[in-house]
C-alpha cells in the first residue's frame, strides 16, 4: 500500500533573470551581494562570473593534502562559481573563485574587498514576471 501524497499542479512563469553588481573601491563583496539581494527582493541566486581585480582578500584551498589560504590582493578574477540565499537578513552559502594568474588559484572565498569597478552577475529565478 502506497502513502497519500499530496500534489498540485505548478502552471506558474518562472523567468531567470541575470543581475550584475559593480563595485566601488574598498567595497566589500560579501555584503555588496547581501544589499543586492535584499534590494532585489531576492532569497536565491547563483553566482555566475566575476571580472576585474581584487584590493584585498583571501580564498582556503586543499593543495595535495594540505589546507591553506591565499591572499587575492591586486589579483584579477577569472571566474567564480556559487550559491547564496538570503534567510531572515542574514546572507549564506559559498562563492569558489579562480584568479588570472598565470598558476591559477581556485578556492572557496572567505573575505575580500574590491578594487574599482570589480563585477559580480548573479543570476535567479523571478517566480511573479511582468507580462
């Protein structure tokens, strides 16, 4: 015998919608990512890309078995991968990024601030479109 399940038929338009940030020297990326969100009424996105370089900041990385850290100051980005959600004005998740040097870091983001018209595109799911 097979339990109830309860279902309804989802016939509502969802759009994805891309949003880019650009930040000013010395913004921090983390809470330019929560204002965004909050601004935007949105409560999930995902990181797609970055561009431009860092003032300062760091990423953990596993290099063979070890754990470290990298410092991203004056570094320019190559991409960045991840995900966010905003829960009660709180911002969580992770953001992976990869540096344009010429051996590439790639780790996951801890901190950093931006230099001048250093850009983010998240991208979400708009659930009420305008027609």
């Amino acid at each position: 015998m097979c339990p109830h399940v309860d279902s309804i038929i989802f016939d509502k338009r969802a759009v994805k919608r891309n949003l880019k940030i650009q930040l000013d020297d010395g913004e921090n990326l983390l809470g330019a990512i929560k204002e965004a969100m909050a601004q935007h009424k949105i409560s999930e996105c995902k990181v797609e890309d970055i561009e431009g370089e860092m003032k300062d900041g760091f990423i953990n990385y596993f290099e063979g078995s070890s754990y470290k850290n990298a410092s991203l100051a004056n570094r320019k980005m190559l991409r960045a991968s991840g995900t966010f959600r905003l829960n009660f004005g709180e911002l969580w998740g992770t953001m992976h990024i990869s540096t344009a040097d010429k051996r590439p870091l790639s780790g996951t983001f801890v901190k950093g601030t931006a230099k001048e018209g250093l850009k983010i595109r998240l991208s979400f799911i708009d659930m009420n479109p305008q027609a």
